[in-house]
C-alpha cells in the first residue's frame, strides 16, 4: 500500500536501522575473520617482578 502523505520520520528511523543492522554484520563478519590469540601478549606481574628483583640481586 503506497502511503500518499511521505512521513520524513519514519523515513530517517528505517534508515538508521538499517544502517546499525550493516554494521552488526559487519562486526560480526569481522569478528569471525580475525581468531583471537589468547595468552601471546599476557604479561605475568608476579613473574616480571621476581626477573627485575633477580637482577637487581648482587
């Protein structure tokens, strides 16, 4: 059914959903893309500490 009065409201909000459902795809064809590598950039304080300490050590 073809409305005969434009309503500019509606218009801009199915564009804006739209829009933000591009994106979720988007994301989440990304997130499948790109496997995340646990444990690579994993930093142990308590390991750092007792090296520093070890050096540090006459």
């Amino acid at each position: 059914m073809k409305e005969l009065v434009q309503n500019p409201v509606r218009k801009r909000m199915k564009a804006l959903i739209s829009k933000k459902q591009e994106q979720i795809k988007a994301s989440k064809l990304a997130s499948k893309a790109t496997p995340v590598k646990s444990g690579e950039n994993v930093i142990y304080i308590t390991d750092a500490l007792k090296k520093s300490l070890e050096k540090e050590a006459p």
